[in-house]
C-alpha cells in the first residue's frame, strides 16, 4: 500500500536532516534470510518464478569495499538481486540503507535509466545476480505474479525513505516558502504507484500532491 501522510501533522521540512537508514530498513527489524525463498521479497512466490531468475542471471562476485555501482555512474542496464552477503547502499546526501539476501538494488534505474543516485558497496564477501534489463522485463510480463513482487519492493522503498520517518534538525524557523525549491507536482489517483514513482524521479522530487477527479486534494506520497 502507498503510504500517505496525515495532512493534519503540517508540513514537514526535512532540509539539514541527518538519517541512519539502519534505523528504518525492514530488513533490520528481523533475521536476514539465507536464500531467496526465505527473503521477505520472494517468500511465498512459485518456487519456478525464482529458479527462472536464477537460470537467466549472470552471478557476479564482490569483496569487501568493491562497487556493484557509484553515484552519478551510468545505468548499467541491469538489476541486481543479492543472493549472499550484503551490500551498503548510500545515497550522495549521506542517507544509508543495508541490502541483504533477496534485496533488489538498482530498481529504480530498472524504472527510469537514469544514472544511480547511489553507491553500493560489498560489505564482505557478496552475491549478486545480475539480470539485464530486457530480461527482468521479460520474466516480469511472462509472470505476473514477480509483477507484483516488484510492486510491493518499489511500495516499500517509497515507504522506508518516507520523509515523516526522518530525523528532523535544522531549519525549523524558516517558512515553507524560503526552503521550497521546487514547483508543486501532482497527480491524480488513477496513476499507477509505478508512474508515480517515475514522475517523481524524473521531475527530481520527493513528494507528489494526490489529486481526486474533481481536483480535490486527496493525499500525499512521498519517496
């Protein structure tokens, strides 16, 4: 489910933040998996949608302190899928996240091919399944349930780097208008959560005004 923010908290400015994404990651709130069929991601799926994933990916092998990607490189036109160890996945504000056995890294440039807004990093000895781009598309529409896995992955990254989970710090005093730096974007309802998450990615924004068919403010959704 798309989160939304409840309208009657006020704005929330999140300008001079400082975030430990260990604090907010899913994954750290229970045992990491050791395979894929255990990962909160796969669990439950049709054990043949994974071998699938499996038999069509390339396993690429990283040591510790070795990139799987860096900030503002190219997209590299494929999805990584951690099947052992872990990456460190930091943002260039500083924000980090930790991707574990299951983890889909790169999932956003799966969506847009824009450069990665990220590094990700082997925390140890790490593998990754790499999976080109045309092929996870392909397995994605001749398997409509790993649709819907990648649905509920994007929905949890939107809700884990929610703005109204941040740590709050700086700024406080200003007014809204004085730190807005972009126009206000928005939406209607009928946008699928993957248009959603594209629009906000290419018009560089974090947050979308939700609009019903009359023009009604309806929400709001923040990545």
């Amino acid at each position: 489910m798309v989160p939304w923010h409840d309208l009657n908290r006020g704005p929330v400015i999140a300008q001079e933040a400082t975030v430990t994404m260990a604090q907010r990651n899913d994954n750290q709130s229970a045992p990491h998996a050791s395979t894929l069929e255990e990962s909160p991601t796969f669990r439950g799926l049709n054990p043949d949608v994974v071998a699938a994933l499996r038999d069509r990916a390339t396993r690429r092998q990283l040591h510790a302190g070795e990139h799987a990607f860096v900030a503002d490189e190219a997209y590299k036109q494929e999805v990584y899928l951690v099947e052992q160890g872990e990456l460190e996945v930091r943002r260039v504000s500083g924000e980090v996240y930790w991707a574990t056995v299951g983890d889909l890294v790169g999932i956003s440039n799966f969506l847009d091919a824009q450069p990665y807004t990220s590094s990700a990093t082997a925390r140890g000895d790490t593998t990754l399944l790499a999976l080109p781009h045309g092929v996870l598309d392909e397995l994605e529409h001749a398997h409509p349930e790993l649709a819907g896995v990648l649905n509920r992955y994007i929905a949890r990254r939107i809700r884990n780097w929610s703005p109204s989970r941040q740590v709050i710090s700086g700024a406080l005093a200003q007014t809204a208008r004085a730190v807005m730096r972009t126009p206000l974007a928005t939406c209607r309802t009928s946008l699928s959560l993957r248009e959603a998450f594209q629009a906000m990615r290419q018009r560089q924004v974090g947050s979308l005004v939700i609009l019903d068919d009359d023009g009604h403010l309806h929400g709001i959704m923040t990545y």
